[in-house]
C-alpha cells in the first residue's frame, strides 16, 4: 500500500496525501495583491491532486518584498483575493497553506527571469524602483547590491509585529496551514547564520542569540495560529557554505522549535554563502529531513529535485521525511499528484480517475475503457480504413 497517498492528520487538519506543492514566487502580483493568475495558477495544482498547496513566499510588509511582483499581506485589503484562493483549493480537496516572509538583504531584486541580481536601470524602465532594506547586518548579499541597514530594536519590533499582522491576515483568509520562511537568506535567515550575522546584541553572537528573532516569531504565530492548524518553519537547514550553518546547528534550532508547538519543518538549504558546497544530485535535501525528524520527533518535509512518484514513496514509505514538497515538478505537471496516484498503483485499476474531479474523473473513466479496447496507438492514429 503506497504511503505516500496515506493522508496525514496534523492537529485538525487531514492532508489527503503527502504531497505538498512547495512554495514558488510567482511575481505576478499588483501592488502585493493577488489577481486571476494565482486563482488559476495554484487552482491547478489543487485539480492536480496534491494535498497541501502552499502558497508562495508572502511579504508581511511592503518593503519585505523580494520584488514588486510579490504577494502580500500588509493590509487588510489583500486577504480577499487570497480567501479566494483559499476557498477554492479547500473546495477541491487540498489543504490551503501559505508561506509568510520578510526578504530582508534580498529584498528590492529583479524578478528572476529579468536577472536574478539587484535592479538594473532597465528594471526602473520597467517601473520597477528599490527601496530601503533590512538585514540582520549592514552587509549586502555581494559586491553591487544594495547595502541593507541593520535592524535596531524598533525595527525589530516592527518585523515582530508585521509577521503577527500577517498571521491573522492569513487565518482571515481561510488558510489552514502557515509556514514561517527562515530560509535561502532572507531576513530570519539572515539572523541565524553566522556568515550574515555581525551583531553584538542580543540577536547576535551566539547560536542561543542567533536564533531568537526566529523563535520570537515563531512563538508569535503559534499564539495566533489556532491550537486546531498546523505550523511549518522551512528552514535552510545548511548553508552555501560548510563555514555557515551546519545540520548540528539545524537540528538545535529545530528541537527549539519543537517546544514552541511547530508541526513541521520543511527542510530546504542554500541562499547564504556561495558557492554551494554541498552534494546538488536528486533529493539531495532529503538527508537533512531525515535528521531533523529523527533527531527531533518533529514532522519533516523533504523539498528539492524530488522529481518521481517512485522516489516521492520512497522517501515517505522509509521514515526519512512525513511530507514531500514539489516545486519544478509541479510546474511542469500541474497534475503531478494523480498521475503518482496512477504510476505507485495507489489508484483504482478500474477506475483510475476516481479521485479525479468528477467533471474530468468521469469522462477519463469511461475513455479508458474504450482505449483498453483499442489497444496502443498507432503512429498514425486513425481507423483502418
Ligand atoms: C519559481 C520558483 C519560485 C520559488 N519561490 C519560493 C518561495 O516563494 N519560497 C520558498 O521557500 N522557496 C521558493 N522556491 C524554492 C522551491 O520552493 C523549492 O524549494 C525548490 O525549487 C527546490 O525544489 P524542486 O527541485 O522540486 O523545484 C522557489 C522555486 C522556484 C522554481
């Protein structure tokens, strides 16, 4: 029996299968606000069959933006595009879960496709202007981006603020599933490693210190979150570089957040220290799941170069991950979780569009029997005439 298609209970909320679309900045936003893309974008997705569609990196303020072409939830206006989405995706089977973020020292870039760096004068062309920036330190990502000014204690208090803000926000919306981003060297990120990190105050120095913005958020939410919906921390669970963030120092970090009442962590990696020093081959990611749920007793998501139904059941039916996250994958094939269904023999052989929406299941059903009749397809295609 495929494990991968066993739904999973988190508090109150029954994930259909372990299949997770993983968050992806679609930067097709207005102004942070949602528009036709995202319902029919993440919709999809819904259709396809994944359990839990995570909805992109979300900026809890305006200038916590990875670029103008960002989500949000700073203003109160933004949560009924989002509750449409919501609705839509918990209407068609999968749980509706949003990642909320703050970009910090990578805040005020290109979209990626235009570049990937700091904006250009041809981004400012295209109505896309920088703003100021925030970071754990006054140190830029490289050599040419913008210089972020390091947060004092308003402004901690403020991103502090914006994150709790955010939460309620989403939960207004219908989300049932919140992820916190400490990740790829955005602002909570940026804190807990010590390539990032130059501080001498209470937020920096130690790996206690380096951690505690994170954690005062994480309290936070699990406050506002209710008891009854889970919380996820995706984490860069090592950094770029071997002289960064190692999977000991993850772990710690995790056995904390476990005390807070966070259900899962997403192990991800990378976006501080460069260049990656670690093994990049499918499912590389998947080991630090592994020790994060074993060495913690917390849910773990594996995410990254997860690209085969097969490899998806494996990681799941072995115990080295409750989740698995696709994201390329997903875009590819939007449909990614029925035909897993379909490829593990999870689904029934007679009907295999069972779970299918009816509107499409039922048509697949009955089409399949008549091509079982027929056989292959020739190259042509055609009756004999
Ligand atoms: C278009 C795109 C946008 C992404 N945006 C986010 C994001 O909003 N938040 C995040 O944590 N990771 C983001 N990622 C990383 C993915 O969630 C995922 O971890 C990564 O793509 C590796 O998984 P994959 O090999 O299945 O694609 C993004 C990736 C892509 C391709």
């Amino acid at each position: 029996m495929s494990q991968l298609f066993n739904p999973l209970t988190l508090r109150g909320v029954t994930l259909r299968n372990r299949l997770a679309v993983s968050p992806m900045c679609q930067y097709e936003a207005e102004d942070g606000f949602v528009t036709s893309y995202h319902l029919v974008h993440y919709g999809k997705l819904a259709l396809g069959g994944f359990g839990l569609v995570m909805v992109e990196a979300t900026a809890v303020s305006p200038e916590a933006r990875i670029t103008h072409g960002d989500v949000g939830l700073w203003n109160d206006t933004q949560v009924e595009g989002l509750a449409g989405i919501a609705s839509f995706l918990k209407r068609h089977g999968a749980a509706p879960g949003i990642q909320i973020a703050h970009a910090g020292p990578k805040a005020a870039m290109q979209r990626p496709y235009y570049g990937d760096g700091p904006l250009t004068a041809e981004d400012h062309a295209r109505g896309d202007h920088p703003w100021p920036i925030v970071s754990a330190s006054a140190q830029p990502v490289e050599k040419g981006w913008l210089v972020p000014a390091a947060l004092d204690a308003d402004g901690i208090a403020k991103v502090r603020a914006d994150f709790a803000a955010a939460a309620r926000r989403a939960l207004a919306a219908g989300f049932e599933v919140i992820e916190l981003h400490c990740a790829h060297g955005y602002l909570l990120n940026s804190f807990l490693s010590p390539l990032t990190n130059r501080r001498s105050d209470a937020y920096g120095g130690s790996p206690e210190n380096r951690m505690r913005l994170p954690l005062e958020i994480a309290r936070d939410l699990r406050a506002i979150w209710p008891q009854d919906k889970p919380l996820f921390v995706r984490i860069s669970a090592v950094d770029g570089s071997r002289a960064g963030v190692t999977i000991e120092d993850s772990v710690a970090f995790a056995r904390e957040l476990a005390g807070i009442g966070v259900d899962v962590v997403d192990c991800s990696s990378g976006g501080i220290g460069r260049p990656y020093e670690h093994p990049t081959g499918y499912g590389h990611q998947v080991p630090y799941a592994e020790r994060v749920k074993a060495e913690t007793g917390l849910g773990a998501m594996a995410v990254g170069l997860i690209v085969d139904p097969r490899q998806a059941e494996a990681i799941v039916a072995s115990g080295q991950a409750d989740l698995v996250a696709i994201g390329r994958e997903a875009l590819r094939d939007p449909n990614f979780a029925f035909h897993a269904e379909q490829a593990l023999g999870a689904a029934n052989p007679e009907t295999p569009f069972a779970n299918w929406p009816p509107q499409i299941g039922w048509w697949l059903n009955g089409r399949e029997n008549k091509l079982r009749q027929l056989g292959p397809v020739s190259p042509a295609g055609q009756v004999a005439a």
